[in-house]
C-alpha cells in the first residue's frame, strides 16, 4: 500500500498522487508490480524497495547517483504467541532520499512511522527531509528506551513470582525476555555504527547547520545510552537465571535429604517389628506388655536419631 503526504497549511495531510506529495509511505500489504511502478518513476533501485522488506536487513546507507538509502533497525512487539518466541523482535525502516521525495518503506506495521501519521512528534515537516530523517532516528532511539523499560519491569515481576515458588512458566518468560535483549543489543549496535558513519560522512549534508548537528548528536548519546542499558538488563537477567537455576538445584538437593532422611528415620522401627515378627524365640515374646515395649521402643530410637539429625544440622 502506497500513500502520499505533503504539508498543507502547515498541518500533514495525505494527498492523492506522488506530485503533490513529499513523503511517500509504503507499508503492508505489499504489490510487487506497485514497488516496480514507483522504482522505475522516480528512478529509484529496485533493490533500495526490496531489500528493505527483509526483516534480516542489516543497519547500513547506500548511495547510488542522486538516490540515497539508509535502512534503520527498528523495535517491534512480536505478534506470534507461541511460548519460545521473544516478546520482541527488530524489523527495518527504508528511508530512500531522492531530490523531490522522501520514501519509506517496512516490511510490517512500524509504531516509529505511525507516530508521524498520529502527529504525535513536534515540529513535523516532510518537507524538511534532514530533520525528517533526524526526527525517525530519534523517534527510533526513544521506542528503543520504551521497550526496554517495559522488558526490566516485566523481568522484576517474574522474578517476584519466582521467589514465591519456581514454576517452567516463568523461566520460559525469562528466556523470551532475553531472546528481546539480544535482538536489541543487535540492532542497537548496528544502528550505533550507522550514526557514527552518517556523522562522519555527513550523509545527509548538516555539516553547517547547528541545530541538525546537536540534535543528531544527542541521538547519537541517547543511542549509546539505549545500547548499555540493553547490556545492563542482559547481565542482570543471565546472573538471575544462573541464580535461580542455583536455587533450583539447591532446593532439589534439600528435598532429596529430606527423604533420605525420613526414610532412615522410618527404617529403624520397620527394622524392629521385623525382628519380633521371626517365626523364632526372642526375649519378652511371651510377655502381655511385649507389644507396648516394642511400640515404646520404637518411638525412642525415632526420638533418637531425630535429636542426632537435628545436632547435625541436617533437619
């Protein structure tokens, strides 16, 4: 689906042909012989459209004459449910700079550009294509920020659940957590390295205009700060895991001496009434109180070895 946006009495409105637009949006569902239509009218490389629909894209810029790419790696909510699927997962962002049009183009539905259709970022102009640009990757870099913030509060109620009791639920939503930390530790990485060689290519031409530097430098500073907490929340989550499968495995090893030990305890008068039951002459066999002495007997070697288990620190 391809639609058109241009800036009409300062507000982004969606108009109907590609000459009276400046930002060009193509989103899903996609038709190949509509990506052939706009390469080959606007003069654009038929890979710059395809190669930013392969949800493995790597972050990287690419020119060709007066056509310029730059493919951002961006946070997406995981739409498949299934328990061994992360929670999030990255997906590409095709910006293709041409000297009328801005396009860009994902391959599923991307919060990053539905902020812009929502006018929820300030001082949104299409026609400005370097703040254009400079607004996606902070847009970007601040979702980056959300979702992190929503994994470390998602882990610190899982964690609680797990002190309480340890269930494979739980575990299974750990690793679906880290599974997202490593998707976005890559792409953080990636996007990282692409800012810097923008920068110092100066890709987009804002050498000498201060505002689009600063701005681009505090994304670039923000970037960094999303990248080392996406480390920071992927350490603490591998020592919790090794924690917990510690704990784990402790708690087993309690609950099998446990029940060596009850098994002992119950042995020794299992082992008595044994004896007394032979079919062979043993003291008191004749006596009435026989059973009581037995019974009493009994019950003091339980007290016995409960009080030495005890002194030894094993119950």
């Amino acid at each position: 689906m391809i639609r058109y946006y241009a800036t009409q009495k300062k507000v982004v409105t969606e108009v109907e042909s590609s000459a009276d637009a400046c930002w060009i949006n193509i989103s899903a569902p996609f038709d190949k012989d509509e990506l052939i239509k706009l390469s080959e009218k606007h003069e654009i490389p038929l890979d710059y459209l395809t190669d930013s629909l392969d949800i493995d894209e790597r972050s990287r810029y690419e020119r060709e004459d007066d056509i310029r790419l730059i493919v951002l790696n961006t946070p997406l909510i995981n739409e498949d449910e299934e328990g061994y699927k992360p929670f999030y997962i990255t997906a590409p962002i095709g910006i293709i700079l041409t000297p009328e049009h801005i396009i860009t183009i994902s391959p599923l539905d991307n919060p990053i550009l539905n902020a812009f259709l929502d006018h929820t970022v300030k001082n949104f102009n299409p026609e400005d294509e370097k703040l254009f640009v400079l607004q996606i990757f902070e847009q970007n870099v601040y979702h980056f920020l959300r979702c992190l913030k929503k994994l470390n509060l998602r882990r610190d109620i899982i964690e609680q659940e797990l002190y309480n009791s340890s269930r494979n639920s739980e575990l299974r939503q750990l690793h679906r957590i880290e599974k997202s930390l490593v998707y976005f530790v890559t792409a953080l990485s990636s996007n990282e390295l692409l800012k810097l060689k923008i920068k110092r290519s100066d890709f987009l031409n804002i050498r000498v205009l201060e505002y689009h530097t600063d701005l681009f430098e505090d994304i670039i500073v923000d970037n960094s700060q999303a990248l080392e907490m996406a480390n920071v929340h992927t350490n603490i989550l591998s020592s919790t895991t090794e924690v917990f499968a510690s704990v784990v495995s402790n708690n087993l090893n309690e609950f099998i001496q446990r029940l060596t030990l009850i098994t002992i305890i119950l042995m020794v008068p299992t082992l008595v009434a044994s004896f007394f039951g032979m079919n062979v002459s043993l003291p008191f066999m004749k006596s009435n109180f026989a059973f009581y002495g037995i019974i009493l007997f009994s019950v003091f070697l339980i007290i016995l070895l409960v009080w030495f288990f005890r002194r030894k620190k094993l119950i």
